[in-house]
C-alpha cells in the first residue's frame, strides 16, 4: 500500500472458494461507476473450486484488473496481501459472494472527497432481508458527518469493512492491517479505524448487497457453533476495552457498551457450548472482561432474567460454579396447577400495564394472556404503534416439537389495527420466552418473559 494515486480507488476483494457465486459478483464489479479507474485486486486464497480460473478470465480482460494468488491463509492474510498492492488515495473491500451497487463506490468516493473524510460508512441491504444490528439506528436521518465516535456510539456496531471506504494516507498513518489467523477480523481493522478518524462521513444509503448463503456456511450463521469464535471474539473485547481507555473516558465506554452487547450471545450460549470448547480455559478472561464494565452499561443489554443472572455471575467469577450447576430460574413449585392463573415474571425490557400478564397451564396447553407495556414507553413496532400492547397466545406443547416448542403470541398494538405475530417458545430446559419484534427502537427481537417450571411430557401421538 502506497499512497500513489493513478487510480480513483482500490477494491481489493479476498476469494477462497466462491466460484457459485462469483458471476454476479464479477458482473456487479464490471458495472460499477468508474469501473476502468478503479484499480481492482482480487486475492485468490487458495481455492479449489475453480474459482482461480474464472478470476483469471475476468482479470484478462480488463487490464486494470490484478490478480493476486496465494496459499490459503484467510481473509485477513489475503486482505493484507492486497492492500500492499495498492496505487489509489482510497480503499474498499468486498467479498466475492456478495453483490455491488453500480454507484456505491462512486458515491461513497465522493463522500470522502468533500470533506477528506478519513473513512466512510454506508448502509447495505441484507439478502434475505433481516435485521442487522444497532448500527442501523445511524441511518435514516440523511448524510452528515462524525468528528467524535462518542457523539454516534452506535456507530462501532458497523465492524464490517464491505460498507467503508478508507483513505489510503490514513491507513498508513495508522499503520492499520489485519489480523490474521483469527475470525472477526473486520472489527479488528474497522473499530479502530473508527476511533482514530479525524473525520467519518456516514452515506445514507445502500452501497452493497450482503448475501446470507442458503448453505447455512456464513460466518455469521455459523457464530456460536464454531468452538474457536468463543476466544476470538473474547480476545477482540478486551483489545476493544484497552483501545478505548487510551481515548478517553467516553470512548472507553462506548467500548464497553460494544462489548457488553456483542459477547452476551456467546454468554448465552456458554452452557450448549461447542464439546470442543475448554471453557474452563476461557472463564478467567470472559472474569477479566465483565470485571471491566460498568454495571449500567451491562443492564442495558438484558433481555431477560437469564442473562442477567449470567452477567453477574461473570463479572463475580462464579460463572464456573452457575455452569456446574445451573439453578432454575423459577423453583420447581412454582409450576401452576391445572387452570390456575399465574403472573408472568417480565424482564427489565417491559413493564405491566392495566391487566397483568398471566399464564397457565391446561393440560398440554400454556395459555398467556394481559397486557404490557415498553419500559421506554416507545411502541413495540414502529413509531405509529401504540406503547401499550394486549397479548393473548395458546402454545400446545403435545403438538410441538419436540427440542423446541414453539407457538404463535397474537398482539394487538392499536384498538383497531390487525394483530402481530409474535412467537411464544419452550426450551427444553423449559424455560418460556415471549418474543416481540422491535423494529423501531430495538431492531430484531427481545425476549420479553421467562420463567422454568417442569414442562408436562407431550402426548404420544396415536
């Protein structure tokens, strides 16, 4: 990485085998606005798939095209072995299984422009649609412009590096690279580079088309099932602490708040663990990071009885003792008789309003019914619905499978709208969680209810 500048930009895109997908990737790079200034790199990765051959066609025919081969070393070895092939001001990144906007580089290279903006931070569209992350919440109110992470923390939850664009000469004045031989090498190369800007420009818009994999082999599908993410990730968290204190006291905590939120699936996941996984091994340094944040910072994440009884054993160093032997989180007695009604224990998240939430149980049947209320009193689907919403759900746990229960919660979020669908599941463990979507404030779901009882055995089936 130079900072010479015969090209516009530099798109530098890791392969290792993508040729499925890499048509309409290739297609998608060759319209791009610009493309014949734009100095593009692709990495092969040590691909066995026939991937070489079709990046080899595609650079033979554009001369502005370089490829680049090597052993298979992942993404991180194979971002950094084309970043040292740079000769452009700015910098992109792409992978190969995804899709590009015929003007997103264009447009975030003429965000960068105005203001010699030291990175870039656009919005991209999921394939299929889902909600991604609090990072979302910075988009929607038109472009501007970010001198102090700490003015926008929930920008630090946007870690990829395929909606950025970064300067070359601030690259280099940062000495950034990528890790390699670990996952989540994004964030390692992106949060930093977020803190460090002078200047980052947020684009509101789409730039790029992230595809999920039908296969289910996205890293991100595969998060928690792959043994190895558990310390990996645990290691970025505390990097991320560390880096933070550096900048400052506000800086310091938005990295605590990006900690406290990332690492809590891998938390919740701690007891199903991958077999693989020492987690003894691990319990000292996930000790070491809840030791360091702030209690107010770990209760904004809860979103339920469990994680918080999770988070403070983790922060007191007995999260060993919980996993040895978890204690319910309902005593055993507390499963009602036949047809009595119950109150339903709600987390920090909800709070009850007029008729309480109850639940009871009908032979096979749990029926919910009452009505509740957002703590932050902001509606639980946009901002048109109403903060206060009835429930009424009827879960048959004889009709259900058998590992996870699931049944369908109707609510009503005005007098008079139609009903949201919600979901009312069982684990096997028999804990009970009723799940709203948010869309507004809290993007995705949050597990509003949870409780434990024995769970009657479902009725064989004649």
């Amino acid at each position: 990485m130079t900072d010479t500048r015969p090209y516009d930009a530099a798109l530098v895109v890791p392969c290792f085998d993508v040729a499925e997908y890499l048509p309409s990737f290739l297609a998608s790079v060759a319209a791009l606005d610009g493309f014949d200034r734009t100095q593009v790199i692709l990495v092969d990765d040590g691909s066995t798939d026939g991937t070489l051959e079709l990046l080899a066609t595609f650079a033979g025919r554009h001369p502005h095209v370089q490829l680049v081969s090597q052993s298979h070393r992942g993404p991180g070895a194979a971002r950094n072995r084309g970043l040292r092939e740079v000769r452009a001001g700015h910098v992109a990144f792409a992978d190969a299984d995804d899709v590009l906007v015929p003007d997103g580089l264009s447009a975030m290279l003429a965000s960068a422009r105005h203001n010699d903006a030291d990175v870039v931070v656009a919005d991209f569209t999921n394939v299929p649609l889902r909600p991604y992350g609090r990072w979302k919440r910075c988009f929607g109110a038109g472009d501007r412009c970010v001198e102090r992470i700490a003015d926008l923390p929930d920008l630090v939850f946007s870690a990829s590096v395929w909606n950025k664009l970064f300067s070359v000469p601030f690259l280099l004045r940062t000495k950034a690279v990528f890790p390699e031989g670990v996952l989540f090498e994004d964030a390692w190369f992106s949060i930093p580079a977020l803190l460090a800007a002078r200047r980052v420009n947020l684009l509101d818009r789409s730039v790029y088309v992230y595809r999920q994999r039908g296969d289910g082999s996205s890293i991100m599908d595969s998060l928690r099932r792959n043994a190895g993410n558990y310390r990996d990730h645990l290691n970025l968290n505390l990097h991320l602490l560390e880096l933070g204190t550096q900048y400052g006291p506000e800086v310091r905590r938005v990295m605590e708040r990006y900690a406290a939120f990332t690492y809590l699936g891998f938390l919740r996941r701690l007891p199903e663990a991958p077999s693989e996984l020492d987690v003894a091994a691990l319990l000292p340094d996930v000790h070491r990071l809840y030791r360091g944040i702030r209690e107010d910072v770990l209760r904004e994440f809860v979103a339920s009885r469990r994680d918080a009884v999770l988070q403070t054993a983790a922060k007191a160093d007995t999260l060993g003792d919980w996993l040895a032997a978890p204690r319910s989180l309902l005593p055993e007695e507390s499963r009602p008789a036949d047809g009595k009604w119950r109150e339903l224990p709600l987390n920090p998240a909800v709070t009850v309003h007029d008729d309480p939430p109850r639940y009871r149980l009908v032979g096979d049947r749990v029926e919910l019914r009452g009505t509740v209320a957002t703590a932050d009193g902001h509606g639980f689907g946009s901002r048109w619905t109403s903060s206060t919403t009835p429930i009424s759900a009827v879960l048959d746990t004889a009709l259900s499978p058998d590992r996870t229960r699931r049944g369908v919660a109707l609510l009503q979020t005005l007098p008079t709208s139609t009903l949201n669908v919600a979901t009312l599941r069982i684990s096997e463990g028999g804990v009970l969680m009723l799940s709203l979507p948010r869309l507004e404030v809290l993007p995705g779901w949050a597990d509003l209810s949870a409780m434990t009882w024995p769970l009657p055995e479902p009725v064989p089936s004649r």
